[in-house]
C-alpha cells in the first residue's frame, strides 16, 4: 500500500517536464512553508489567556463602551432636506 501511494506522489500529468514540474511542486513546497511561519508567528505572539495584556483591554460588549459616530451638523440636515424636497 505504501509503495501505491509513492507511485501516486510520484506519477506526473501528461504534458509536464521536468523542470516545470520542479517549478510547480517547488512553488506548493514555498506555499506550505510561508503559511507555517505565519501560523507560528501568530501563535508566538498571542497573549497568554489570562494574562494582563488580556485583561487591560475593555469588551466593548460587556461594558457598553462602544463609542458612538459623531452627529453630522445641521447644515448637513438642512441640505439633505432641500436635496429631498427638489427632488420631488
């Protein structure tokens, strides 16, 4: 069974030499890497549970922080209404 899979891993499509192949399996090979340096890096860099880092920052959720948009002024008011009204 093993030595079926190796033949499987193995086998190129038809119309693939070998440098192409090479490119196109190397590129795959690059790929994997790159995403596994990154998920380490963010797995290194994430916080403990539990840690101050943690707790420091505020649930916006919980504590109802959420902070609000500025109100548009009442120009802006005013000019919608006349843009509304010509409209008509």
């Amino acid at each position: 069974m093993a030595a079926r899979a190796a033949d499987l891993l193995s086998a190129r499509p038809r119309g693939f030499d070998g440098a192409m192949w090479r490119l196109l399996t190397g590129g795959i090979k690059a790929i994997l890497a790159i995403t596994a340096l990154v998920v380490a890096a963010q797995w290194a860099t994430r916080p403990a549970p539990g840690s101050r880092a943690v707790a420091a920052v505020p649930d916006p959720a919980v504590t109802g922080t959420v902070s609000s948009r500025a109100k548009p002024s009442p120009l802006d008011q005013r000019a919608l209404q006349r843009l509304i009204r010509e409209g008509r």
